[in-house]
C-alpha cells in the first residue's frame, strides 16, 4: 500500500460526515455516478455510500489499483457482480448497524396487526367508537427467514414479548441459540402451517430470490401476516396480492420492493390490509452518523493492515459467521 492511500466516495445527495481522520492520512476523492469513471484510477478504496448504486461494474476497467469496497448498507447485492466476485478485492458491508432498529420496526409491524392500530385510525377518522377484542402477541409464532445478524436481533427481542421464534436459513439444524429451530429454505412450505407472522430479512442471492412464492403462501396457516423488511425480490409479490385477496394473508406490511421508489400505478398502494414504508426500517436517527463511524474504523484498520470487520463471503453474498 502506498503511504498516502486514495480513497473515492461514491455519493449522490449526501456526505459521509466525521471522514476527518480518513482524509488527514489519505487522499479522498469525492465522486457521483457521472464521475466515478475518473475518479478511481489509482484508487485503493472505494467506499459506496450511494449504496444501492450501479455504477461500479460500468467503470470496472477504471478500478486499476482497487483493494477494498465498502458498502454503506447491509445487503451487498446491488453491488456484487462477476468479476469483482473473481477479483482479490475485499467487500466489507455495514453489519451491525442496522440491527436494532430492523428489530424494533418489525416488532412494532406485527405490534401493529394484533393491536389493529390502522382500524383504530380509521374508526377515529370516522368518529366511530366501536368496542373491539385484540390479539395478544404473546405466544404466537413468528418464522424468520434469514438467520443473519439482523434476524438474529430480530428473534431476540421477539422472544423477550414471548413470541415462539423459530427461523429460516440454508441449512437445517436444531440447537441454535437464539431460534432453537433452524429449517433450511428448500423446506419453507414444509414448515409454514402453523406460523402466525412471517418476517423476511434474509440477503437476496440465488436461492433466496423468490423464497417466499404462492406454494409457501398457499401452505402457511389460514390468516398469516407477512413482514418484509429484506429485499423486495424475497417474495413474489403477485403471489402475496392474491393471497391477501383470498384471505389466506391476513395482512402485510412491506418495506422493500421490486422496484423502488414504488411506482403511483402499484396495485399495492391501495391493497387492503397492506402496509406500505418507503424503505426506512433501519433508518433510525442518527443512521448516517453511525454507517461513517464505522467505516473510518475499519479504515483505521486497514490503513494499520490489520484485519477489516465485516467482510463479505463473496460467493455466499453475505458476511459468513
């Protein structure tokens, strides 16, 4: 490594704040889509703060000195093609930091469906006092598909309201710490009968795409709720509109999409008993503070060569544990 390394931040309408202690040891370059191109010649690293950007694999040819990505998100999909995945680059992503609030906005989404907090809203909009009996959350079942650190967090504060938490990931296993039960995702239709909430956060590779699709829909129990805060292309959404049509989905409520912004002509802005948030689960106060400190710590590390945190399984998609 050179001794005055070249960073490139790729940005579109904000600034990582507190890069001080980056750009006192290093060069940093700050650059859009439209400019990336020039900006990474000679560049060691580059950290994606436009994470769900594209631009990467367009300038690729351009990246003749790169050792490092960081990604200011979670999910590294957006990002992942072929020749990085081949490539020596090291990907880190934002593991972490998105955690807690995920788990709080979930808990709060199904906190939502027993309570009926919409028909409440709407009985008041109408000046309507109408008695009603709610659900208790407490001894329900909630499926996690996705057993990451966030859905780890996820089944942890589920537990702690006394929600049974069992979880969906590759491989089948008994014994885990914080799910118990762990079924693998080939077998998702098998298990699903008897789930009450079906949360979606697991990272969006090959076998995931589609996990969540009219067969496993169609088996879950008569009435289930289904949480997505992962990524939009978990779940065949045409599957989910027929399903809360029918009755069979109780409710849903959706933070991801196929496409994003979501368009106006989306059938699911007016979908009955659908909750619609514009991406915005692990945004919680503070959330850019908290992505830039934690690159200019793993920058601390590598500019120290010691080991960087959170680094990517390129081939599995996710940060492996």
């Amino acid at each position: 490594m050179q001794d005055r390394p070249v960073v490139v931040v790729l940005h579109a309408d904000h600034l990582p704040e507190g890069m001080d202690a980056v750009s006192a040891v290093a060069e940093v370059r700050y650059a859009t889509a439209d400019t990336l191109g020039d900006a990474m010649p000679g560049a060691d690293v580059l950290l994606l703060w436009d994470f769900f950007s594209s631009a990467v694999p367009d300038v690729w040819d351009r990246c003749d000195s790169l050792r490092w990505i960081h990604i200011a998100a979670a999910g590294v999909d957006s990002l992942m093609f072929d020749e990085l995945a081949t490539s020596q680059v090291v990907v880190t992503n934002s593991r972490g930091i998105f955690d807690r609030p995920i788990a709080e906005f979930v808990l709060g989404q199904i906190l939502n469906f027993a309570k009926e907090t919409a028909v409440s809203a709407e009985l008041q909009r109408a000046r309507v006092w109408r008695h009603r009996e709610t659900e208790m959350i407490d001894g329900s079942h909630a499926m996690v598909v996705g057993t990451g650190a966030i859905g780890r967090e996820i089944a942890r504060l589920l537990t702690a309201v006394g929600v049974t938490v069992s979880g969906v990931g590759r491989t089948a296993r008994d014994g885990d710490p914080d799910f118990g039960v762990v079924h693998a995702s080939s077998q998702l239709a098998d298990v699903v009968h008897d789930v009450d909430y079906l949360v979606l956060i697991a990272p969006l590779t090959d076998l995931t795409r589609g996990v969540v699709d009219a067969r496993v829909l169609g088996a879950a129990k008569p009435g289930v709720r289904v949480v997505n805060v992962g990524r939009g292309e978990l779940l065949d959404t045409a599957a989910l509109l027929d399903g809360l049509r029918s009755g069979q989905v109780a409710g849903a409520a959706l933070d991801v999409f196929d496409t994003e912004p979501l368009p106006e002509d989306s059938p699911l802005w007016s979908t009955e008993n659908l909750v619609v948030t514009p991406h915005m689960s692990g945004d919680s106060k503070g959330w850019r503070r908290r992505l830039a400190g934690l690159f200019v710590a793993n920058f601390e590390r590598y500019a120290a060569s010691e080991d960087l945190q959170n680094v990517v399984d390129k081939k599995l998609g996710f940060v492996s544990s």
